[in-house]
C-alpha cells in the first residue's frame, strides 16, 4: 500500500488544464521531487496532495484511503513554504507549538516535542525569539520544525530554498538530507526548479511539465536513459545539445546519421519501426571530447570560451543557430575563432524520433 | 474658539505638519539661498498654522482664565472657570458622563463591527466588493445636519423605526425623547458609520500573506481560531490605530446631538455632549472664557485618553517590523 496514490489526477482553472491526468504512487518513507520549469504544475500537484487546492478529478488516497475530501489538517501531512510562512507575532517556541495547542495536545508532550525538534534544527538558542529576529536559514528551520513537531506521516516542501542565497542553499540542502536519514519512515514530497537539488535529495524525481509527467525514476537514470527530449533537455547542467539528424529504420535497429559528421552512422534499437523520418541526436556537453581526425561528431568555431577551473566550456557554432556546448576537463587552450573538431563515444549518445520520444539503445 | 473642538484639531495638524519643517530646515543649513527658498514654500503653511491654529489657541488658553461674554472686555478671573467646572457645575459634569458613556461604547462597538464586516468581506468576489462599497456608504454621508434629521425621523414617535415594530405588533416609543433611548439612538447613529475603520482593516487582512493563513489550515485552526490568533494580533496595529482615530472624533461629536435634541441637550440632558454643552455655554450664554476653559479641559482628556492608549499597547499590539 503506497503512502500517497495519485490516480487520474486533474486539476483545472476555468478552461485551463493545469494537470492533466497524472498517476502516480509513492511509497512510505520515499523522498520523491516534484521538479519542472515553472508553470509546469509541480507547486499546484502539491497543494492538490495537501489539500489546499481542490482535486477536479481522479482520486488522491494517502495510506489507501481516499482523500480528496478529508480536511487538510485532517490528512496528516505537514508542509513547509516557500516564504516560511512562520506567525510574525508568534516566539519560534510557539510558532512550533501552534499545531498541537490547537490540537489540545496536553502541556508536558507539547514542550517535549517543540524541544525535540528544536534540538534536532538547532534552533534551542532562538526559542523565545520572534520570527523577524532570525536569518533566513533559521525561519526556514523553524518552518521545518513546524512539520517534525506535528509528527506528520508526509512532508510536503514548496520550493523550500529558493529564498536563501547560494551558500545557505547548500548548507540547508545537507540538512534536509540529514533530516531524511533521521524520519526514515516519513514521506517526503519536494519541490523545486532546481535540479541539484532533485538529484542530490530524491530517491525518485518526477519531470513535470504543462501539467503531465514526463517520466517518474531514480536520478541517475533520468540522466542517464531519459524518457524523450524534455527530460534530456531539463536533466544536466549545462543542458544537452541537440543535433538534428536523420533516421533510418532498418528491420530491429535504427541507424542515426548527422548531416555533414565524419563519425559512422549510429545504431539504435527501431522499437520495431520501419521507414526514415527526421530525429534529434542528443549528446551532452561532458561527454563531447576533442575529436581524433577522420572521427569528427562536430565541427566549427569557437564562439565563446569559459575556463572555470576544473572545467573549460567551449561554445562552437556548427550552423545549427543554437551553439554546441562542450565541457572539457581541466584548463584547455582555447581561444574565440579556432576551429575544433569533436565527437563523442556511441555510448553517450542519445536519439529520439520526430516525436521526441527516445530511441532504445541496442543490446 | 471652533466648535468641533479646536485643540484636537491643532493636535494632528501640528503632528503631520512638524517633519515637513525640520525637514526644510536641516536641508537648506548649508547657505542663505536655501533658507529664502524654503521659507517661501513654508510660507502658506505657516501663515495657516500661525493666524488659524497657533494664535486661536494662545488666544483660547489666555480667554480661559477670564470672564469673557464677546461684548465686553474679558476680566482675568485666574482659575476660577477651571475650578467651577470641575467641582461645582453638576450639568458640566453630567455631560462629560453623556460623553464618556458615548465614547467607551460606541467606539469598542463601531471598531468590532468594523473589524468583523472587513475579515467578512475580504474576498474579492464580485458580491463582496459590492457589499463594501455599501457598508462605506454611510461614512460618506458621515456626521451630517442630514443624516442627523434622518435619524431623527426613523427614531421619533411616528418614525420608520416604529413603523416597522408596529408591523410585528409591537408598540415603539419616542426613542429620540425618552432620556433613557436617546443616547442609545446617537451610539446607533456612530456605530452604524463603520465604514471608515472598515476599509482601513480590508487593507490590513489584505495584508496577511496567504502562505501564513494556509499554514495555519496545515496546522488545523478553524476558521475562529484563526480570527482570534492570526488575523486578530496581526491587525493590532490597525485596531489601535482605529480606536485612537474614533476615540478622537467620538469625544468631539456634536451634529448628531444638536440636530435630534433641537440643540438643547435633551430630553432631560441625555444628549448632551461634551462639545454641545461647551457650544450653549459659549454661545447661548456668553460664557466665553468659561467655554475655552471646557476645551482645553477637552483637550488634555482627549491627549490623556491617546497617551493611555498607546502606553497600553506595548502589552497587546503586535508590529511586524
């Protein structure tokens, strides 16, 4: 029995579609990441599954229940917002507290689990002050603690960190993973448009995007064998180049040939297919490398060249209108206006057909 | 002296007027030019605030230790007038009980309905924008002659009021002359001028983030919990801010007394304000000197009342920066 069931899930504005039948199952204890560029519905699924937003259609069931209709309180979830949302007049003691003196939770269990949860954040030092004499990272604690104290089954986080700057950033994403470690048992829902964030914290990312899922898996395999182009666009910093290319089905395998590369024809899985259309070849900028001479995937100038250190990225224009990124290893000798050569091993290579969906990979 | 209780009036001119000076003055230290420029532009407010405010009540609080009937030259009686009003005039006494009695409950009263309709009415639907120009409606016509001859007319003997009582069977009074509902009658008359505190308050639950309310459904308060602690602490500002507002204007209330009493105070003295006696002892008897006496005694029990006000709010008003 899953934690939280989404089943033909629908939620509309007027004659706006804003999530268009989704289903999806999370397990008890899981850290899954709503992520997606913004408009996508990720913030709106989860105030669906909080209950702060009303469910138009399908069914929402926490703990195998249906729960399109029970109060929000009611649902043992918790959450955590984007702007905190702490009580202005309210010490960080009884912004923790609030919930359980409304829930009539007896005196001695209330200080029990605000100090409980306090010491967890550290936040023991601020408990009499109010919420303006904090920083950032402590509201966005004690917005935190507010959940731990409740003792909720799941968590649901609204882009928890993206009113914190860089460094603070970094600091509470660890705390968050932390957290996870010490309520293994709580469900986790999180999210974000930052996708160092989905990939460090989820066990499992969902890609949203216009209201539908693009595909739901473990990070590294939404790197690795994404779904179809959004994934592979949206998954990866800086994002995959696309190339356009040709592809000839062939019986069981599919053979992918860029216009003008010097590289041999790639093979795909067909998926059964027959014919030629139109495809895009997706290669990321870390896997482009320095092509040997006769192997060139692509070839052009350099526009613009970004030494950073551990990593030099190249932009080369290859006529495609957007440049081609390659994210070279280490300090490079690159300079605006030489012509490089590069290609990169079959392996990373990705293909997608008109549709955009991704082509298997053979064997 | 001003019939509507000149002292207050100086009160808030002076308060809002003052930064604009020390402004003037600290940015033209540097040369002459300056000074001459700013005096110019200072000069219309000056001008007002030397002639209509500062002179009028330098005068008022010489005239007040006089005998003065308007026709005569004033005679210095030193403290008499004060002395009289406070030990021995059982009618001005009385009236600052009429008063009183009117300022504890129909400002507590118009600021509560005030708050209760604006949380009501929040919504920005079509309907409540509607129902909130209306409740504003009678704060426009605000403490008029007219609205005091209306209220007249609903609340005497053969008026709407009664007309409707008659409908269901039961037999009205005269409201406005029985000295037990005629004080009642002017409280109505303020509390139903909502308004004004009204829109203030609309702004201020506007003003409630919408994350912080949804935390609080997260943390499951109903709908009066979140009244009495979230909305309630968060508007404190805007309640004392109101109350010191009303407060003010209630102490100063005349027209409506004037106009439902014919100007006497009556029936039996039960209408009779503060301001209203300060205008028939001034007025009618050429009591000058002892008028002014009333105002300022007005005034200092209108600055009391604001001083108590705000010393008391450090224990109960909640400011988010």
């Amino acid at each position: 029995m899953s934690a939280i069931g989404l089943k033909d899930v629908r939620k509309s504005y007027g004659s706006v579609e804003v999530i268009s039948s989704i289903d999806l199952d999370i397990e008890q204890g899981e850290f899954v990441v709503f992520v997606g560029p913004s408009g996508c519905g990720k913030s709106t699924l989860l105030r669906m599954i909080a209950g702060l937003e009303g469910i138009d259609g399908g069914t929402l069931s926490i703990d195998g229940v249906v729960a399109n209709d029970i109060a929000p309180a009611r649902r043992g979830i918790a959450m955590v917002f984007q702007s905190y949302a702490l009580y202005p007049h309210m010490s960080v003691y009884e912004n923790l507290a609030f919930s359980l003196r409304i829930a009539h939770v007896d005196k001695a269990e209330i200080d029990r689990r605000v100090r409980n949860a306090a010491a967890m954040l550290q936040l023991e030092p601020y408990l009499s002050r109010r919420p303006r004499a904090l920083s950032g990272g402590q509201r966005q604690r004690v917005a935190i603690g507010r959940a731990i104290v409740r003792e909720a089954k799941v968590f649901l986080f609204d882009e928890p960190l993206s009113n914190l700057d860089a460094a603070l950033r970094v600091a509470t994403r660890i705390e968050i993973a932390k957290l996870k470690e010490r309520l293994p048992d709580t469900t986790m829902i999180y999210v974000t448009h930052d996708q160092v964030e989905a990939m460090t914290l989820a066990d499992r990312i969902v890609v949203l995007n216009g209201g539908n899922v693009e595909q739901v898996g473990r990070p590294v395999e939404l790197y690795e064998s994404p779904a179809n182009l959004f994934v592979a666009g949206f998954i990866g910093s800086p994002a995959m180049n696309f190339l356009p290319c040709r592809l000839e089905h062939q019986g069981e395998r599919t053979l992918v040939q860029i216009d003008g590369a010097e590289q041999t024809a790639i093979a795909f899985g067909s998926g059964g297919r027959s014919g030629a259309e139109a495809g895009t070849l997706g290669v990321r900028p870390e896997s482009l490398h320095i092509a040997e001479a006769g192997a060139a995937l692509i070839t052009g100038m350099v526009e613009l060249v970004e030494h950073l250190g551990e990593v030099t990225i190249l932009y080369v224009a290859a006529g495609l209108g957007q440049p081609v990124l390659a994210k070279l290893s280490k300090t490079q000798d690159f300079a605006k206006g030489d012509r490089v050569s590069l290609s990169a091993a079959s392996t990373d290579l990705y293909a997608f057909d008109a549709s955009g969906d991704a082509l298997p990979r053979l064997g | 002296m001003r019939r509507d209780g000149g002292g207050a009036m100086a009160v808030s001119r002076g308060g809002r007027a003052w930064p604009l000076r020390s402004r003037g003055v600290g940015r033209s230290a540097s040369s002459v030019g300056d000074w001459r420029a700013a005096l110019v532009f200072l000069t219309p407010w000056l001008l007002g605030m030397v002639l209509l405010t500062a002179l009028p009540m330098i005068g008022s609080a010489v005239l007040s230790f006089t005998n003065y009937d308007l026709l005569s030259v004033p005679r210095w009686v030193g403290t008499a007038n004060y002395q009289r009003l406070l030990t021995r005039d059982a009618r001005y006494l009385h009236s600052l009980e009429v008063t009183t009695v009117y300022v504890l409950v129909s400002v507590p009263l118009s600021v509560t309905v005030a708050l209760i309709i604006a949380v009501s009415l929040s919504a920005t639907t079509r309907l409540a924008n509607f129902f909130r120009g209306v409740f504003y409606l009678p704060s426009l016509l605000g403490g008029s002659v007219a609205i005091g001859v209306l209220w007249r007319q609903l609340f005497g003997s053969d008026g709407l009021v009664n007309a409707v009582l008659g409908v269901f069977g039961a037999e009205g009074t005269s409201w406005i002359g029985d000295p037990r509902y005629a004080l009642s009658t002017l409280i109505l008359l303020h509390v139903w001028q909502f308004g004004a505190p009204m829109v203030i308050f609309l702004a201020g639950v506007r003003q409630i983030p919408k994350e912080v309310v949804e935390a609080t459904i997260m943390d499951g308060a109903n709908p009066v919990q979140r009244f009495f602690r979230i909305t309630l602490p968060l508007l404190s500002p805007l309640i004392l801010f109101n109350l010191v507002m009303q407060t003010i204007t209630a102490f100063q209330a005349f027209v409506p007394a004037y106009v439902i009493s014919d100007g006497t105070g009556g029936p039996v003295d039960s209408t009779l304000f503060y301001t209203l006696y300060l205008y028939l002892e001034g007025f009618r008897n050429f009591r000058m000197g002892y008028a002014m006496a009333m105002a300022w005694i007005l005034l200092f029990i209108i600055g009391a009342f604001t001083a108590l006000a705000f010393w008391a709010s450090r224990f109960w008003v909640h400011y988010e920066s």
